[in-house]
C-alpha cells in the first residue's frame, strides 16, 4: 500500500539533492527542499518543481531548528522522511590546507547529520515511524588524494548511520547511507574533458552515474517496503570501489 508522506532533503534544489526531492515528489510524498545559498537558483527551482524551498545552514544548529520548525510549518504536518544530502568540498592537498578548509567541510558535511536530524528524532520516535537517508560518498569509503577534509567527513556519515540505526530500529525508524561515485552533475560536468575520459575509463560500467538513480534508491529506502533494510551502506558507483 502506498503510504504518502512529508520530506525533508538537505541540499536539495540543486545536483543529487534536486534529484532526490523531484523522485520523492513523483512518488507521492511532500517535499520540502532545503538551500543555503543561492537563492535566486532556489526560488527558481521552487516555480519549476512546485517543491517548497526552505533557506537554513545545515552547519548551524540553532539554524537547523529554526528551518526544520518552518520546513514542517510550510508543509502543515511533520517530517517523516529526513535525506541528509548537503554538502561541500574544499580540495587542497592535506600539507597546504588551512583550519578554515578543515571546519568548513567538517561542519556541513558531517556535524550537520547532528544539527539536521537532532531536532527531528524525538518526533520520530513518538510517532514510532521515520526514515534517515544520509549521502556519503565512494570517498568517504576509499579515501582520495586531495580531500583529506571530505573523505574524512564522510567516513563519518557512516559510522553516525551505522550508529543511529541501532538506537532507533525498534523504534519503527531506520537509517541508511548512499555512498554515490561520480555522478553526473553540473560539478562532475566542469571536469577538464580529459580527467573526466580518465574517470570514466576506470568505471567498470563505462560511464557516469545519473542522479536519478540516487532518487530512485532514496524513493525505495523511505518506502514501506524498506522497513527491514536499516544501518546499510548501500554504494551507486558503477562497480568503481568495491566494499
């Protein structure tokens, strides 16, 4: 039986995001998209879509509380279903980075799955229901060059998954992580021509992923039939990284 129901997605007007809150929309639920900073591309997507956007820094939890009470104010009922897909990235080589670099990917990428999903938790656990999608990535599991930040950070993503999911499965409530590879997005798009013929070159199925196809993943975990599936890492990387 469908069961339609309020959504939650972090970083969720553009790229992945956009992607996951589109695909929850068209299966049935209500969608409330999160941005942080481009306004003018967010309200955009807002008239495009007829999703919600709703502004708040995912780094801050005295913001989080504030935009997940509006998030649940706008969609008149409270949040079921929580993505947590925001993030950022700071490349630089590990002995030329600075704090700065550091505590800005630390804070959105993994102190946001506390800041997003704190204030949500009790309700969930009150009304004995919930799903907690979180978005690490192939790098949070095999580590890369250049982003000690990021892969540290999402390395986190999973063990915080692997953790809450314990806490809360008799609660009715489950919790899984995505780990995307090389996705194509406008991000992956601005790749030089000859890195990116190099990347795809080293992914078994010969091509980028789509990020419809994390949408479609995100759709089946928030579903009911996803009730037994819970501390899972579930990899979309064309058989790049292999866990």
């Amino acid at each position: 039986m469908l069961m339609t129901r309020t959504a939650l997605v972090t970083g969720g007007t553009r790229g992945i995001g956009a992607a996951i809150s589109i695909a929850l929309k068209s299966a049935g639920h209500t969608v409330i998209a999160n941005f942080a900073g481009n306004e003018e591309k967010a309200r955009a997507f807002a008239a495009d879509t007829g999703i919600q956007v709703v502004k708040f820094d995912v780094g801050n939890f005295d913001s989080c509380q504030a935009g997940v009470a509006e998030a649940e104010a706008l969609a008149g009922a409270p949040i079921d279903i929580l993505v947590n897909n925001a993030g950022i990235t700071r490349d630089t080589m590990f002995h030329k980075m600075d704090a700065s670099q550091w505590n800005e990917v630390i804070n959105v990428d993994l102190n946001s799955m506390f800041n997003v999903t704190r204030p949500l938790i009790d309700g969930l656990r009150e009304r004995g229901w919930g799903r907690v999608i979180n978005i690490s990535s192939i790098n949070g599991q095999k580590g890369q060059m250049g982003q000690v930040n990021y892969s540290a950070a999402k390395a986190g993503v999973i063990g915080f998954t692997k953790a809450l999911a314990q806490e809360t499965a008799r609660k009715g409530i489950t919790v899984n992580c995505i780990t995307p590879g090389y996705i194509n997005t406008e991000m992956v798009a601005a790749v030089p021509e000859k890195v990116l013929e190099s990347i795809i070159a080293g992914i078994p199925v010969g091509r980028l992923g789509e990020a419809g196809e994390i949408g479609a993943l995100c759709v089946y975990l928030a579903s009911e039939e996803a009730g037994f599936v819970t501390g899972s890492t579930l990899t979309i990387n064309g058989g790049q990284y292999l866990a």
